[in-house]
C-alpha cells in the first residue's frame, strides 16, 4: 500500500509540473482537498463545474494570489462521483499567510474567504460537498 501512494503522489507532482506549465519545488506546499458532491435537482455537474471554472476560481486568485489551482473531476471507479481542487503554493510560509497549522483560516485568510462567501453560497445553492482536505509538503529525500 506504501508504494502504491508514493507512486500516485510522485505521479500526481509531475501532472501538476505540467498542468502548471512550472516546476512543483521543494519546501514547496500542494493542498489537494476531495469533495463528495450532491447536486441540487435541476443542477448538471457541467453547470457546477462551469460556475467553479469560470466564477468562484478567478476570484479566489484574486484574494489568494499566492496559490494556483486546478479543478479537478473524479473519472476513475473510486471517484467518479468526486471532484477536487488541486492548490500549489510555492512555500510553506505562503501557504501558512493564510492557514494555519490546524487547517483554520488565518486572519488574512479569513478576510480572503469572507470574500468569496456570496460565490460559496450561490455554489452551494447548486449543490453540496463533503470535504476531505489535505496539505503537502514538498520533500527533497
């Protein structure tokens, strides 16, 4: 099982080096949350996904512009049912500008997600998630 998560994270490191079109450092931090999504009737995963795309995401690049990102989908049998968002930030203190060690918002950071609040709530007008985050650290060993 060991191997099999340091292949998929090795593997995961050099999609997102691409993905990014720039290399993923050491010391570097990847916050890769998974959500269980539950669509509002009415409500396509493209018309979800669109809204993510194309309204909440260049937002939150503006008041997180520290991180890039990426929207992920779930196409496997394990998580076809799943998206995610892929967060590359190139230092642990960058990323720790706006979360702490406890997975909690920073004061900087919590004026950042105060924000994105009418785009959250619209989104969640489209649907609901449950999250499983986690949050990399980039070794050199």
């Amino acid at each position: 099982m060991r191997k099999f998560i340091a292949a998929a994270v090795a593997a995961m490191l050099l999609f997102a080096g691409a993905a990014f079109g720039q290399t993923l450092e050491n010391g570097g931090v990847i916050a890769l949350h998974r959500m269980e999504l539950t669509l509002a009737d009415g409500v396509s995963l493209d018309q979800y996904l669109d809204f993510w795309e194309t309204k909440l995401m260049p937002e939150a690049k503006k008041v997180f512009p520290e991180a890039s990102y990426l929207v992920l989908k779930g196409i496997g049998e394990n998580n076809q049912h799943q998206i995610g968002t892929f967060y590359y930030y190139e230092s642990l203190e960058a990323f720790r500008k706006y979360w702490n060690d406890d997975g909690t918002a920073t004061e900087e950071g919590a004026a950042g997600m105060a924000k994105l609040q009418p785009l959250m709530e619209k989104m969640n007008e489209m649907g609901t998630f449950t999250l499983f985050p986690g949050d990399w650290l980039i070794l050199d060993r």
